[in-house]
C-alpha cells in the first residue's frame, strides 16, 4: 500500500511539472484572485466553498461537493452503492480531466452535460490558471500524509526551554498514559479494522490506528525553536501536535504547524492564541495579553494607571506591560497605585503576605494556573480590593468540572499529578481521537480541522475552560475570561469576552 500511494504521488508531481503546483493553491485558498466571468468584481478562492480540504461543506441548504483528487479526477459512479443503499439511483458521471475542469469553472456544465446552479461562480479563466489550478487539485487527498500508514499515525507534544518542570511532567505523564490506555484495544479495535477492511464496510473501526508519541522538548532562544521543529519533522514526521506546554512563546511553534500544514492541537501556553493564530493551531484561549487588557480596562475605570508588576518570568512580563501600555497602563517601580500580579497561586499568596508595604489593590491573571476554592481562600484575606482574570472557571465550579480527571488520575495511578494540567491535556488528547474518528474519506490535516469546527463542542469537556467551540476559520475556542471582583473577601464574577 505504501508502494501504491509513493507512485501515485510520484505521478501526481510528474504530471504537474509544466504547472505551478504553488500558484494553484494560491488561486484556491484565495490568495490569488480569480476574476469573475462576465466582467464581475473578482471572485473568492474556491476553499471558500469547498473548503481548504477540499471535502465540501454544507450551508444554508447548499450542499458543496468534495473536489478532491480522488473524487474530481475519476468516474462519480455506483459503486458507493456498497456503502449507502440509496446510492444506486444517485447522478453518475466521467471523471474530470482539464478541459471539462475548464468548461466547469468557465461555463458551469459538468462531462456529463448537467449544468451546475449558479451557486457554483463562473469564472474568466486564464489557460494558465486552469493548469496551476488543476495540478493543485490533484494533489488533494492523492495520498495519506507523511505521518499516517494503515496502521499507525505519528504525533507529537512540544515544551519549551521556560515551561515549569513539574507541570510539564505532568502534560508528559498524562498524554502517555492517554496513548497507552487508547492503544490497549480494549475492545479489540484492530480486529475489527481488519473485518472492516475484508468486508469493505466503511465503519469507524476501519479507521483504527495506533499511535506513537514523540516528545520534542525545544533548546535555546526562541529564534532558533523553528529550525529545530523543522529537524524533527524532518527526521520523524507528525501528523499533529497535541497538547504541549510554554511560557511566554508559543509564535514560533503556530509558524512551523503553518508551514508544515500541521494541526497544533490546544496547547497549555500562557501566551495563547492571541486574535488569531492561524489556520493550522487551535489554542484553549486569547491568552495573557487578552487577560492584561481586560485588567487595564478596570484598573482605568477605578482611576489606577500606575502599577507595579510581579512575576517569575521576564518575558512574561514584558508581554504583559506591553499590553497595559497600549491600554495607557504604566508600570513603574515607585509610586504605584495597584499591583498586577502573574505569579502562581501559591506564590501570588505569598508574596501578598509578605509584602504589607505593597498597593493593596491588586489585579491577579493566574494565566493557564486554575483557581480551586483552595486557592481562591489562599488569597482573599490578603487583599483589600482587586481583581482576578482568569480563563478558567473557578472556586467551587472549578472543583466539581476536575471531578471527572481527578477519577481518571486515581484510575491511572496518577493522583499527584496537578488536576488542572491533566485535565487540558486529557481535553487535547481527546480532540485528537474523536477528529480522527470521524474523518471518512481522506486523513489530510485541513479536514481534522474542518471537522473540528463542526463537531468541538461535542467532545467530553475534561478542561476547566468553558465550553469549547469554533467556527468556519476560529482558532481560538473560548472567547473570554471571568473577572472577578475582590471586597472584603468576597468575590463577585462576570463573563467579560475577549477584547
């Protein structure tokens, strides 16, 4: 089967040589326009429709088809009938080569003669167009990736140089045992792979892979965390990041899931996602900056634009006074009228017990750090007034949302790990096997993604983040943070949305 899908591929790049395989993703995902026929504006990419996939999408009622090579480039016939019964009497027609590719785009009429609904754009198409457009095509979904054969898929978690030790073990120590649980085949899933695939029945079972887990630990400056991302792909290819953890940086991990068209799967980073991470990374949240401006929104409205700011990390900190600036926040050393603190739970209640000559006002962003009643009793009594920004739910619903991976944990021998970190890892993880579980006719990343934002809000919500959920191009899957409002030992929350 290998064999098979190197030659097909083999075939596919031959065939496209005198094309530019490139420019004809460019005109596909839009960034290279396509003029209307008839003199119109100019009209969008067809990934518009029919997705970066190329599987099709529905919407409004519209049923888009899927376009890709496996599907344009031969017959449409009955042979489906051996999956869906009703498919005996569905439409059948010859498989499109690049002239009645042409006549589609130009004309709208299919090799069979059936002219499309005006739903489907006319297009003023350059030869050349066609060509590039067409050799793009036929690569999609012509083989499996690099990182997937019949029986297993490859994926991988990344942790930076300034990730701490013990939460980061903890990531580790939890997706292990979520791989090895998954591939135990508690119920016999390999098996029934292989009646599915002697039957022919497509059945989720026929899906069924194993998976190999990477750990790739990143070294040095953040400016080098790219090249060696591209070694390990190199090396061992990935069909997804899942999980992983950071501190400050997480830009350099979505630019190489970017250039490799590699799914980065809900990381527990304190920078976030920012507004939009790209198509290729799914992050839980906006992230610390979006947490500072929300703060600076009310430390402004109480008349505070001097503070002070703790914290353990120095590029965490600059991110986070970058962000204060631009909302007309100071930080200063003398003077202050609040604190802005970042520092975990158990130092932030620390440092407040111990430094009595401090602002008693003080925004607190715990950042990926979850607030359990423990916690949030920690530092009530210490503060006059303040804030706490969190992305998390907290207190006692914090505590009853982590009933369920405490179990988990205790299940698997794990109990000392931090509930919170193995709770967004369990949630990364099983995103991953639910995405795979329903990909039906091509494994290509863009449909893992795609599928994601259908299907998100469905998976067991292990995380403590609200519910989960993107759309059509959204990558950032909880749109907000609670702030709440710290008098007298009392804690008052509301939903603030991203800014």
């Amino acid at each position: 089967m290998r064999r098979l899908a190197a030659a097909l591929l083999a075939a596919v790049v031959a065939s496209a040589q005198a094309a530019d395989v490139q420019r004809g993703r460019d005109l596909y995902e839009g960034r290279v326009a396509l003029a209307a026929a008839g003199g119109s504006p100019l009209a969008s990419g067809c990934a518009a429709c029919h997705r970066r996939s190329g599987m099709g999408n529905f919407e409004g009622g519209i049923a888009v088809p899927p376009i890709t090579a496996p599907t344009l480039f031969r017959p449409l016939d009955r042979d489906t009938g051996r999956f869906f019964a009703a498919a005996a009497g569905w439409r059948v027609r010859p498989a499109y080569d690049e002239p009645a590719l042409g006549r589609l785009l130009r004309e709208g009429v299919a090799p069979d003669g059936v002219t499309l609904a005006t739903t489907m754009p006319r297009y003023a198409l350059a030869d050349a167009d066609l060509a590039d457009l067409s050799a793009y095509l036929r690569t999609l979904s012509a083989a499996l990736p690099a990182a997937l054969d019949e029986g297993t898929v490859r994926i991988a978690t990344v942790s930076t140089p300034d990730a701490d030790p013990r939460r980061r073990d903890a990531m580790l120590a939890t997706l292990q045992r979520f791989v090895e649980r998954k591939n135990g085949q508690s119920r016999h899933e390999a098996q029934r792979a292989l009646q599915s695939a002697r039957t022919r029945e497509m059945v989720m079972y026929g899906k069924f892979r194993v998976w190999q887990l990477e750990h790739w630990a990143l070294r040095g400056d953040a400016s080098t965390w790219g090249a060696q991302l591209d070694e390990h792909q190199a090396r061992a290819p990935a069909y997804a990041l899942v999980a992983g953890i950071g501190l400050a940086q997480w830009e350099p991990v979505d630019g190489f899931c970017a250039r490799h068209r590699l799914p980065c799967l809900l990381p527990l980073v304190e920078a976030g996602g920012g507004a939009s991470p790209g198509f290729y990374s799914l992050h839980f949240h906006a992230g610390i900056d979006a947490d500072a401006t929300l703060a600076a929104h009310r430390l402004k409205a109480a008349g505070l634009r001097r503070v002070q700011l703790w914290s353990e990390s120095a590029p965490l900190a600059q991110r986070v006074r970058a962000a204060l600036a631009r909302e007309g926040v100071e930080v200063v050393e003398r003077g202050a009228q609040a604190v802005v603190s970042l520092l975990p739970p158990a130092a932030h209640a620390s440092r407040l017990r111990d430094s009595p000559g401090a602002p008693r006002t003080v925004a607190w962003l715990p950042g990926t750090h979850a607030l359990g009643r423990a916690q949030l009793d920690a530092v009530a009594p210490w503060a006059e007034r303040g804030w706490i920004v969190t992305p998390m739910r907290a207190g006692d619903a914090l505590d009853g949302q982590l009933q369920r991976t405490r179990l988990w944990l205790r299940g698997n021998g794990l109990e000392r790990l931090p509930a919170d970190v193995a709770a967004s890892t369990l949630q990364a993880a099983t995103v991953l096997g639910e995405g795979l579980a329903h990909l039906d006719f091509g494994f290509t990343p863009e449909y893992l993604l795609e599928l994601l934002e259908h299907g998100l809000e469905n998976v067991v919500p292990w995380s403590p983040y609200p519910r989960l959920a993107i759309g059509p191009d959204q990558r950032v899957a909880s749109k907000g943070s609670w702030v709440g409002e710290l008098r007298q030992g009392r804690i008052d929350w509301q939903w603030a949305p991203q800014p």
